[in-house]
C-alpha cells in the first residue's frame, strides 16, 4: 500500500510537471499570437500613415498648382489683345535695363522682371526642398523599418531559444515518465 502511495506521489509529481511544461508552451503560443497581433496593428498604421501621406501630397500638389497659376496671373497680366499688338520678332531681355528698344505692351512684362526672377527663385527652392522632403522620408522609413526589423528578429531569437528550452524539458520529462 505504501508503495502504491509512493508511486502515487511521483505520478502526481510527473503529472505536475507536465502541465508545468504545457503551460509554457501556452505561455509563450500566447506571446506568439500577441506579437503577430502587435505586427499586423503596425502593418494597419503603416498603410493609413501611407495613404494619410498621399492624400497630404495630393492637397500639396493641389496649392502649388494653384500658387503657380496665381503668381503666373500677377506676373503676366497681358490680356489677349495685347498679345495681339505685340511685335513677334521683338526678343525680352530681362537681363538688361535699357527698354529704348521695346514696344509699350513689352514694356508691361519687362517692367515685372523683379517679379518673374523672384518667381524663378521660388520655384527653384520648391524644386530643391520637394527633394530634400523626398530624401527625408526615404530615410526615415528605412530607419523605421529596419528598428522594427531588429525587434521583431530579437523577439523571435528570444521566443525560439524558449521554444527550444521548452521542448527539451518536456522531452526531458517525457523519458523520465
């Protein structure tokens, strides 16, 4: 009797230990499924923030369309008749300030070269700062990635070595039963 008591005991023992061992395994299938949930979130956040981007860049295009035609409209205010009367073998030259060789209607436009070339300047830093805008955002989505890339990697070497451990001590206590 005592020793079906003991036997009894380390039975109990054994049983205990395995669910020791089937808890872990839940443990860390727990985990598991919580990272995978952890990444598909960040997956969702990563195509709103993309699409909330495009949409940001669409209205961007949309204001320096309009800018552009507004500043075009103040710099060359010369109505169609006027284009008519103008002498077509007649050449601007905004570099210079002798206008003795234009006609009225050139006058109009030669007179707002100060504007034309502070136009020219400005759409030359949008073409500039649209670049630096374009390099920025590859690099910090690169660095995004690759910071999440080392997490997920360290987070999966650390649930394999678990895994490992787990598997070896429930074969480990499956020979001892």
């Amino acid at each position: 009797m005592s020793q079906l008591h003991i036997q009894l005991t380390d039975v109990i023992e054994d049983r205990d230990r395995l669910q020791l061992v089937v808890d872990g395994f839940s443990q860390c299938s727990t985990e598991y499924e919580h990272a995978l949930s952890d990444k598909y979130q960040l997956k969702q956040q990563l195509l709103e923030a993309k699409n909330q981007i495009s949409e940001l860049e669409t209205t961007n295009l949309n204001i320096t369309a309009s800018l552009n035609h507004s500043l075009f409209s103040e710099l060359v205010p010369i109505a169609p008749s006027m284009v008519q009367q103008m002498n077509p073998s007649c050449t601007i030259d905004l570099i210079s300030d002798d206008d003795s060789q234009l006609n009225k209607t050139v006058r109009v436009v030669a007179s707002s070269k100060n504007k034309l070339k502070k136009y020219i300047k400005i759409n030359k830093f949008i073409v500039k700062t649209k670049k630096m805008v374009k390099k920025q955002k590859f690099f910090i989505k690169n660095v995004k990635l690759n910071r999440e890339r080392l997490h997920l990697l360290n987070q999966l070497d650390l649930y394999s070595s678990n895994l490992e451990k787990s598997t070896r001590k429930y074969q480990n206590d499956t020979q001892d039963l």
